[in-house]
C-alpha cells in the first residue's frame, strides 16, 4: 500500500510540475506577443492567452495623435474583432467612436457616420451607469469634430456642449476641458470671438472668464500652471488662447501667450513636431499681425523687424526635410500665410516664386483637405493678377479652384466652405464675364446665402446680402438693393458684440468689407434728382451707425450704447451737418427742427457735392499743414472758402431764416482732421457766425438730463 501512494503522489507531482511549466513558457510568449493569461477554464482546467483589446486601443490613440490614422484604423479593427461575439457593448461602442473620428480624417465622411450611428445604437443596449456617461461623451465628442468637419458649425457646438454636460456629471476634469475646447474652436469659426475666447478660459478654469477683461497676472497665473502640469491639452489651450487673442486685437498678450508656450513645448522631454508646429505657425501670425498693426501706426522700423520675423517662422514651416505629418497638415498653411505676407508688404517677386511652389492637394490622396486654405489662395492669386504679376494661373484657373472646392464641399456636407466657395466665385464672376461657367452672378451669389442662413452663419451672410445689393443697383432694381443692403446691415448689428474684434483678422479689412456697405447703401438713397425725406433719414441712420462701427474698430470692442435721436431732442435751436465721403461726392445733409419747435420731427436738406475722393483729401491736407504756418493766411482763407462752399454755402438761405445757435457737425473720414471754426465765407469764418460743436454721431451723446442744455 505505501508503494502504491508513493505512485500516486509521485504521478501528481507531475502532472502540477508539467501544468507550471506551461503555465511559464505561455506566459512568456505571452509577454513577448503583448497578450495575457485570462479565462482560465473550472471544468476543463485550460489555460488561454488572448491580446487585450485594451491595449490596442490605446496603442491606436497614439498612432492618430501622430496622425497615422490608417495604422490607427487597423488596430481599432483588430480591437473590435476581438470583442465580436460578447456582450461588452460599452467597449464596442467606444472602439466605433475612435473608428469615426479616424474615418473623419481620411474624408471618409458616411463610414465615419454610420460609426457614429453604430455607437449611439450599442448604448441603446446597456443600463445606466457612470461608464456609459464616460462613452457616451466620448460619442458627443466623436459626433462634434464629425459637424465641425462638415462644416456646421452650430451643430457642433450643440454636440460638444452635451459632450460637457456628461462629462461634468461623471466629475472628468480632462473631459470637461477638452469640451470647452472644442466649443471654443466652434465660436471661432462662427466669429464669435469673445464668446469663443471666454471658453477657453473656462477649460483653465479661470474664477472670472471675461476675456475683455484679461489682465496680465491672469496671464502670467495660466502660463504657470501649464508649467508645471504640461498637459498636451493645456499646451494646445495656450494655442488657441493666442490665437483668439490676436483675433480680437490682443496682440501683446497673444504673443506673451504663444512665446511661453513655445518655450514650455520646448521644455518637454518628448516634442511633439505636431505641437511645435502649430506653436510655429501661430508666432508667424502674431508678428505678421504686430508688423501692419506698426504700419499703421507709421512705424516703419518696427513694421520690417516683425514682416521678417514672420517671414522666418513661416519658412520653417516651408523648409524640405520635416517631419510627415508636419508637411501634410502646417506646410501649406505656412504657405498660404507667407503668400498673403508677400502680397499685403507687395513683395511680388517673391509672392510670384511662392505661387509656383504651392500645390493646392498634398502628395498623399487620404490626407484631409482645408478648403478654407484653397478658398483663401484663390483669393491671394486674385490680387495677385489684379496687380499684374505674372502667375501661371488664369481667371479660369482660378474660377476652377472655387468650383472644386464647392464640389469637395457639397461631397463632405461643408456648408460654410461651399458658402464662401459660391460666392467669392459669384464676385469673380462679375468682374471677369468671360469666365465658363454655368450660372450668372447673382445665382451663385444667392446659393451662397441659402446656404450661410441654412447653417444660421450670418458672418458670411451679411458678405453676400451686401454683394447682391450691389447686384440689384447694376440692374437698376433700386427697392431690391435698398432691401440687400438693409438685410446685410441688420445682419451685421446682430453681430455687432462678437463681430467687433473681425477687422483685426488676417484676411480681413475694416475698409475693405465693413464700411462700404454703409457707404454704398447711403449712396443709393442719395442717388436721384430729390432723395424722399425717408431716403434722407435712412441715409442718415446709416452715417450714424457707421460712425459706430468705425469706433468699435478703433477699440476692438462693441463697447459703445447708442439710441436713435435727433438734433430736437439736444437742441431745439441747434442744426445737425451730416457729411459723407464717397469716392466722387461729397454728401452733405443738414437736418433742423420744425420753426415752431413744438415737434420732433424734422426738416432735411440735402448738397452732393462732384469731387473726387483724392481732391477732397489733397484740400484738406493741405489746410491742415498751412493752418500751422503763420505766413500762409491767404492759402488758409483761399482752402477753407473751397471747404465751406460745399458744407455750408448750399444751406446758407436756411440757414438765415432760421438762425440757429449751434451748428453740430457729425463728420466722416478726413474731415475730422480739420476745424469747422475755420471754414470761411469770404468775410467771416464760420466760428465768427455760429456756436460751433462736434460729435461723432448723435446717438452717441449721453443726455444725463432731457431738460438740461447740451454742453458742447
């Protein structure tokens, strides 16, 4: 018998002894194949190794943070095969949502939101809990770049906002703050800057986000904190913040901002060349920005220190031998904003020699275009020909640009880029008639606008409201451009609070694209042997609000409150000149109260006066410089006659009759340089005659106090 359980125990030793030793060779191939030990079986005693889908997800997020996202897609396929056949439906769903958003980024818009779909289906499946909270932000997240991708920029905001609420709910600092982020990034695209700039200091979790209000010890408390922690987030939040900073016109806290950040980026123990390049890019903005801001205050020195140093950071971007995904994703942005450096400075060789380099697609087929980019190098090739340099491109050539953006827009659902696309090619299209295209000015200009108010974008639909006001004016259809022209200015006071920092972006001109629309629109009320009274009131509101808009350009904000008012309601026996500088007239429009005073309404005249812009401004310059000289009294007299001629003289029968005590000039343009004390008659000056005052505008007066006289 002791033989016998000597046997057995010997047989067990064994078989242990044989079970451990597979046990260790599998682990060890496990660990070489990145796989685990797991479902070992109770009833068959079987051990098996299985790779854990866990890891190949996060193996895959590294790869699309590097931007291989094909790679990236592999990897999440493999994870989800791994799954198929359990009911781990929470895990699926996430794996769908990192698949849509690499789909996104190779242009492979319906697989991406059927994923998107496929996720949102799996939830339907589980019971609440806090892990579904967590996927099903991540979706909300997923389903935010998805819109934004697309285009609809308000969609995506929605998205991300519901992505935030989760996030809050299951208390994921991370999550929140990307979020905030992303809402940010949207705001930005719709032009509402402060409201976009306010986020990002909410995902840094400033106590006061009122970026108005930003001070530099706030700046300084932000930076800090990055330093310390030095998470990718935060880096690409000190991005974003100044970027928008130099959006609204910050431009020394935008580049305190993006140096530090730069220097911080630096500091890391592993660069990532993505980063770095963004950080490149935005320090080639901030001094692009700087230089023309020292231009137009006449600084030339600083102004070519900072064009140089711009044109430096740009053309690293620019250089051979970067990194892959540097190349794909900055290089033509790098380009697009050096060509636009070299238009606006009129460097036009240099500016010819980039163009030849650009190419408008990259090398690789699924790398993800911006359209916004092609839109905006069409328009640069536009000045550039206007100009007369001499490009390799026609007006067909570049009629053709717009017309493949519209259609990679119409294919990715883009509405905002096909928008733009339609109606600068409408605006190409009026000037150039010979160009093949299937439909006129005014069809492509109207797409244009459906679809911006489809989107709600109404910062690119006041563009084309006012483009098919001057449309109508052409084809003499005068109600329906006055409605153009009122629409597109409507539209622009509804953005009047986020829209007050635009003139400050790179691509854009307060001159260019805000107060022509002001201009043109009082002009077409003018036009006419006899403007109707109401012509004249809307002529004049017009002034006025372009006095405000001009005003909120200076400072960068929408900081003033205005009522509408006449000059009864400041002065009963005051008369207002209201003057217009058009590029052939001079438009000048008197308004006075009623004789008997005991009404509000009003009495108006109106003087055109045929000069061109450039004689008007010659006259003025030269007054204000003899003005300055004591030996140059018959010049000063022979000037200011010219000057009161056409502001005072067409009125002066009125003027007589009804002998005002205050003449209250609301002036435009140059015309603010020079005193009206000084305009004479060929006896007297004016201030010998008349009180005199000057306002921006009359609804800009603060009246404390209706009863009490106006102080001028």
């Amino acid at each position: 018998m002791k033989r016998w359980w000597k046997f057995l125990i010997i047989f067990w030793l064994g078989i242990v002894l044989i079970l451990l030793l597979n046990q260790s060779l599998m682990a060890q191939q496990c660990d070489r194949k990145n796989c685990r030990l797991d479902n070992i079986s109770e009833n068959k005693g079987l051990i098996q190794a299985q790779i854990l889908p866990s890891q190949l997800v996060r193996q895959a997020q590294k790869l699309y943070q590097m931007g291989e996202f094909k790679r990236s897609l592999q990897l999440l396929e493999q994870a989800n095969q791994l799954y198929q056949g359990e009911t781990k439906y929470l895990q699926q769903a996430q794996i769908y949502s990192l698949m849509s958003l690499a789909q996104q980024q190779l242009d492979n818009w319906d697989l991406a939101e059927n994923k998107i779909v496929d996720s949102f289906a799996l939830l339907e499946k589980t019971a609440p809990s806090s892990s579904k909270n967590q996927v099903l932000a991540q979706i909300w997240h997923t389903k935010g770049h998805f819109e934004f991708g697309r285009g609809k920029n308000r969609q995506a905001l929605e998205d991300w906002k519901k992505a935030e609420q989760l996030y809050r709910l299951i208390e994921d600092r991370l999550g929140v703050s990307g979020s905030l982020l992303n809402q940010a990034k949207a705001l930005e695209k719709m032009g509402f800057y402060p409201r976009s700039c306010d986020r990002i200091l909410a995902a840094f979790e400033r106590q006061k986000n009122d970026c108005d209000n930003l001070t530099l010890a706030e700046i300084e408390k932000i930076i800090s904190r990055v330093k310390i922690e030095a998470q990718p987030w935060q880096i690409e939040g000190l991005n974003q913040l100044s970027n928008i900073l130099l959006l609204k016109g910050k431009l020394s806290q935008a580049e305190t901002i993006i140096t530090a950040n730069q220097a911080i980026n630096s500091s890391l123990p592993y660069i990532s060349p993505l980063a770095e390049a963004k950080v490149l890019l935005s320090l080639g903005n901030v001094n692009k920005a700087i230089a023309f801001q020292a231009k137009e205050f006449e600084d030339l020195p600083s102004f070519l220190s900072h064009v140089k140093i711009a044109t430096e950071y740009y053309q690293q971007l620019n250089s051979e031998g970067l990194h892959p995904q540097i190349a794909d994703k900055y290089k033509f942005s790098a380009q697009l904003n050096l060509l636009s450096l070299f238009v606006s400075t009129q460097q036009w060789f240099k500016a010819q020699n980039l163009v030849s380099q650009i190419g408008l697609h990259s090398k690789n087929p699924s790398q993800k275009r911006n359209l916004y980019a092609e839109i905006k190098f069409a328009l640069d090739l536009q000045r550039l020909k206007q100009n007369g340099v001499a490009i390799e491109y026609s007006w067909q050539n570049i009629a053709d640009i717009y017309l493949d953006v519209i259609q990679q827009a119409k294919t990715t659902e883009n509405f905002s880029a096909q928008s733009y696309a339609l109606g600068y090619l409408g605006m190409l299209q009026m000037r150039h008639v010979n160009l093949e295209l299937e439909n006129t000015p005014q069809e492509l200009i109207s797409q244009a606008l459906n679809l911006a108010q489809q989107v709600q974008a109404s910062e690119i639909a006041y563009r084309w409201q006012w483009q098919l006001g001057k449309i109508y004016a052409d084809q003499n259809q005068r109600e329906f451009a006055i409605a153009s022209y009122q629409a597109s200015l409507m539209t622009l006071d509804s953005l009047r609070e986020d829209l007050a920092s635009l003139t400050r972006e790179i691509q854009f001109d307060f001159h260019e694209q805000i107060e022509p629309i002001y201009k043109e629109y009082a002009d077409l009320l003018l036009t006419g042997t006899s403007p109707s009274n109401m012509d004249l009131v809307n002529a004049l509101d017009a002034i006025e609000s372009l006095q405000i808009a001009e005003l909120d350009n200076y400072f960068q904000d929408a900081c003033l409150t205005s009522k509408v008012r006449n000059i009864n309601q400041i002065d009963k026996n005051a008369v207002a000149i209201h003057t217009l500088i058009l590029p052939n007239s001079l438009e000048v429009i008197m308004a006075m109260n009623n004789p008997d005073g005991t009404t509000s309404t009003q009495t108006f005249r109106h003087h055109r006066e045929l000069i061109a812009q450039k004689d008007l401004e010659t006259i003025v310059q030269q007054l204000r410089l003899y003005i300055t000289e004591p030996d140059r009294t018959v010049e000063v007299k022979k000037l200011s006659a010219q000057l009161y001629d056409m502001l005072i003289k067409p009125f002066e029968p009125d003027l007589i009759n009804r002998q005002p005590s205050n003449l209250v000039f609301v002036l435009d343009g140059i015309l603010q340089t020079v005193p009206m004390s000084i305009l004479y008659d060929g006896e007297k000056y004016l201030l010998e005659k008349y009180a005199i005052a000057l306002t921006p505008g009359l609804r800009m007066l603060n009246l404390q106090n209706p009863t009490d006289k106006l102080s001028f």
